[in-house]
C-alpha cells in the first residue's frame, strides 16, 4: 500500500512534503511501452493524485528542463508525483511500470542506496587521527563553519551539544539516529571530545552540524530520499550557512555520473559554493570499485588510510576494503585517502549498530568502525577548517589544495588506490590563504584542455551547430580528446546509446554550469569516439528505438544487476562496527 504523507521537518519550522511512495526497488521501466494517457495533466501543479494507474506503480527519478515539465509528463502517462526536485529539474513520482513518458524527460529507476562500512579485526588499534593528518591533541579548528551531514540522523549527544544548527527528517520515521552511522559521522566532524577529556575530538570541534536524515530506523534508503535531503539542503543550507556536505553513502549505480540525478545534484551544491565530499566505497581492493557518487571527476573523493596504530606516516598503507579506480568512464578516482580504519566516533545509544556490536563501544559515549564513510567524514571536518580559515574559499579549490598537500609514503604509491596521497591538514593550512582564486570551472579541473575551448564546444552542441562543433572538437588537444574518448569508450554499447539519446531527449541546452559540463564531455565524447561522425550514422546507432530498449533496457538482467534492493548491504555502508 503506498505510505501516508511524510513530512520534511526542519526545526524549528515545519514543512510540509507529500509523499505517495511504494517501497518496491526491484521492479523497473520495461523495454514495452505504454500509450501515454493523457487525461489528469494538470494534477501535478495542483498536488492532486493522478487517476488510476493501468498496471503496477515504479518509483522513478523524472528530470527534464524544469521541475514542472517533468511533472506534466508523469501525470500525463498516469503516474503520481511524491516530491518536487527542483535541484535537478524533476521530481520523484511513481509511474506505470513500462509507461512511455516522452522524449522530453529522462527516467532514472528509484534505487536503494546505502551507507559504506568495511571488514575489520575486533582487535585493531584505536586511531590517532588528528595528529596524522596534522592537527595538535586539542583545537577549536572550523569554528563558524556547518557542515551538512546527510545521513541516517544525528542523535542528540553530550558531544555535540551546541553543535547541530538543526534536524531535517525527510523519512517521516522520527528523529534521532536510530542506526548509529550519522552519529559516528558528526562525531568525526565535530566532536567536542567533553566525555573523553579531549581524547576523542573532532577534526573540526569548532564547527556546526546540519543533520539531514534520509533512511529510516533500520538504516535503509533510496534515491528518491537522498535527493529530498539534497533538495533541503540547497533549500536551507544558506540560512545555516552550508559550506560542506558529507555524503558517506553508495548507491551502486552504473548510470554515467554525467547523468545520474545523485551526481547531478550534487554538482549542482558543489556550483553553488559546498564542497562535496563523498566515499570511494567499500569494495576493494580489486581495481574498478569506486562507488556512485564517488566516480564524479568533480566531488572529492576520499579512500581510506590504514594508520596501523600510529601517527607517522612511513606505515600509512591504502586499506585493503577501499574503493579502487579508475572508474568505468575512465575517471582516476579517490581523488586522496584519509584515515578510516577502526577510527572513534560518537555512540548512539539503543541504535541499531550499538545495539549489535556491543564489543565496538569504546567508554560509554563513543564507537569504533571502520570504512571510507569514516574517512570521507573526517576530510569533510578537514574542509571545515580551511573554510573557517579562508571563507572566501571555494570547492574546486579546496580540492586543489588538498591533492596538492597530501603526503605519499611508500604503501601510498599507487595513485588508483591512494589518489594524490594521504591529507595533510597542516599543510593545506599553511597554503589555505593563497588559494582563493588558484581553480576555477569545473571543466579546468575535472578534463584536460582548454576551458574556452570546452565552453566553446558547449555553445556549439547547444545551438545545434555540427560544423562549429567540430572546429571546437579539433582545437582541443590531443589529450583533452583522448580523455573524452576513453572515458565515453569505457562505456558499455547499451549504455553508450542510453547517454546519446538522454542527452537529446532532456535538452540539456540552457546556461547552467551542469549542463555545458555534461555537453561538453559526453556528448562530444559520444559523437567522436567511434571511426567516424555523421548524423546519419549516429541517428542510426543512437535512436533506433528497439536496439537501445532491447540493450539498456531489457529488464529482468538489468534490474538484478544495477537496482535490486537485495544489492544493498552492511559492506556498503563504507563502514563496520566488529
């Protein structure tokens, strides 16, 4: 049965959300199509529920040119609208499965997503995080500063007392952290180390917590919730004062960053002044297995560094459950490591992963666990300490100045484990002031070659203009088309035809920064990469309708491996608590 309405809380106020949704994850759009019906296309200004749907409902992820005309598209094939995402440009709606919403959309499966947690020995070593990223025993760093913890809730602990600017729940299940892993997260953030004489302190004791709750008591969620709390954060976040956000989260998605509603949403936070940090997951140490939304060029990544008990550096070791790259676009990722194995946080009592590991509380108000989650959170505190420094820094280039501190040591030395090494706070402290200004457009930072020329190639896809598009091609340097070619070649057929026709049928043509982003390096990557470019041969190869349904869409296979709510599991939680 679909669930009540649901709320987004927001203390002190209250905002009301409708939210119709049924919680089946595996069930996806089928190579079949529905006649579109036309009738109730009005309901989704107005809030109204849609008319009876002909077959079963699917959640999914409708983004168009705007929030409205995705939700006229889902009403008129006889779906229902849950949230309004204007983030990035849709909503969450459910909608007939195999329904046939229009060329002007693209429809994103709703997917369960979880939180990363890794294997461990019960008897690891208790971390020295602060003194090896550089940090003395004690501080007040990132004072001024919040940070946005999305997660599974923040409980209200001694630790972080006067620390959380507000509680947002978009779950409707209550409040409070009743699976433990946000808690631990803030606490690696901001904790003020009070229950512990100063043993346990955060990387950024001096800054504030935003705690945006997306899962549920049991630590569950999907994507439609994420982007809900995204949706809060770029809503509120500039009454809080926003400057990070920490998403130690993997969805297990193979949709191409460039357009997976989760990155896109998270591109769009990183533009408008947040510097994003995310986890490469949990799934290493093979190579291949950065984690959704860690494989986006322009979040900051974070693997994790095994510290074997000490604070120097020569034994730092990349941790063998740390998400390796490159990415299957092609993208080296983590961008660096930090610590993450069996590091403390903060204990929320009675929760879930207290309640299950009672061998992992350390005293009576902290936790032990391991993961990129936990290393994602302490560069996330890392960030708040050069913003409280320079405020008039921004994200591209707090990433710049973070690769370019990090140390190597020898057990540091692959780049598709370790990124550009291991983070060196203290370092990037003493350059933080000269970085104002250093990078600049995403474009300059994420893909090799010239940002003009990339822009100039972006205005030519958007005006249609094939010959312009490919004097701008041609006058990128070889790298710069390399770089675009391998990371469209990477890419499956199925979902090389997928991405051409979402470009097209989502006309990604406007000024915003995503969008001459995502033409510039996919679209120019899918026309270029193959032996040779016409229209004709690329209306051919992209749009023939029953080739691409029949190989990207077909579902039963494509569901079992990239949606099924079964793929979900503690180990991609970036963190454990044995």
């Amino acid at each position: 049965m679909p669930h009540p309405s649901r709320r987004l809380r927001v203390e002190p106020t209250t905002v009301t959300s409708r939210r119709w949704r049924r919680r089946t994850l595996a069930v996806v759009l089928s190579a079949t199509t529905l006649a579109a019906l036309t009738t109730g296309q009005a309901l989704a200004a107005t809030g109204h529920d849609a008319p009876a749907a002909h077959g079963p409902l699917v959640g999914v992820i409708v983004t168009g040119s705007d929030a409205a005309a995705a939700a006229r598209a889902v009403t008129a094939a006889g779906g229902h609208v849950t949230t309004a995402l204007p983030l990035v440009g849709g909503v969450a709606a459910e909608v007939p499965a195999g329904a046939d919403l229009g060329d002007d959309v693209l429809v994103t499966p709703d997917r369960s997503v979880s939180f990363a947690s890794a294997d461990e020995a019960p008897d690891a070593p208790p971390s020295t995080v602060r003194a090896t990223i550089g940090l003395p025993p004690n501080g007040d760093e990132g004072r001024g500063v919040t940070v946005a913890v999305v997660d599974t809730g923040v409980a209200d602990v001694p630790d972080l007392s006067g620390r959380i600017v507000g509680h947002v729940d978009v779950t409707g299940s209550g409040g409070g952290d009743g699976y433990g892993h946000g808690t631990f997260m803030a606490g690696l953030i901001a904790a003020s180390g009070g229950s512990s004489a100063g043993a346990y302190q955060g990387v950024a004791p001096g800054a504030r917590i935003l705690d945006v709750k997306v899962a549920r008591q049991d630590g569950s969620t999907d994507l439609s919730s994420v982007l809900e709390g995204l949706q809060a954060v770029a809503d509120r976040g500039p009454e809080y004062g926003v400057r990070v956000l920490n998403l130690s989260m993997s969805s297990g998605s193979t949709t191409p960053y460039q357009v997976d509603p989760l990155n896109q949403a998270l591109r769009v936070l990183w533009r408008r002044g947040v510097t994003v940090v995310v986890s490469s997951g949990n799934d290493g140490p093979e190579s291949g297995t950065v984690s959704t939304p860690g494989n986006d060029p322009t979040l900051l990544t974070v693997g994790g560094v095994h510290e074997n008990g000490t604070a120097g550096h020569d034994d730092d070791t990349v941790a063998p459950w740390s998400g390796r790259g490159p990415t299957n676009q092609g993208v080296s990722k983590p961008d660096l490591v930090a610590p993450g194995a069996s590091v403390i946080g903060l204990r929320s009592p009675g929760s879930v992963i207290d309640g299950r590991y009672p061998g992992s509380r350390v005293g009576e108000h902290y936790f032990r666990g391991s993961g990129t989650s936990m290393s994602a959170a302490v560069t996330s505190g890392a960030v708040a300490d050069l913003v409280a420094e320079n405020p008039r820094i921004r994200p591209d280039d707090v990433k710049q100045l973070l690769r370019g501190t990090a140390y190597r040591a020898a057990g540091l030395g692959d780049v598709e484990a370790a990124g550009s090494g291991g983070l060196d706070l203290a370092e990037a402290l003493a350059q933080v002031g000269d970085a104002d200004g250093r990078a600049r457009g995403d474009v300059a930072t994420a893909a090799p070659g010239n940002p003009a020329t990339w822009r100039a190639l972006a205005a030519a896809i958007e005006a249609g203009d094939t010959d312009a598009a490919t004097r701008a091609w041609y006058a990128l340097d070889p790298q710069a088309r390399s770089w675009a070619a391998r990371s469209w070649a990477a890419l499956d057929a199925g979902t090389q035809d997928w991405v051409a026709r979402s470009w097209a049928a989502r006309s990604w043509a406007s000024t915003d920064a995503d969008a001459q982003e995502w033409a510039a390096r996919s679209w120019a990557a899918r026309s270029w990469a193959g032996d040779g470019w016409s229209a004709r041969s690329w209306a051919a190869r992209s749009w023939a309708g029953n080739d691409w349904a029949a190989r990207s869409w077909a579902g039963n296979d494509w569901a079992a491996r990239s949606w099924a709510s079964e793929s979900w599991s503690a180990r991609s939680w970036s963190a454990t608590w044995d």
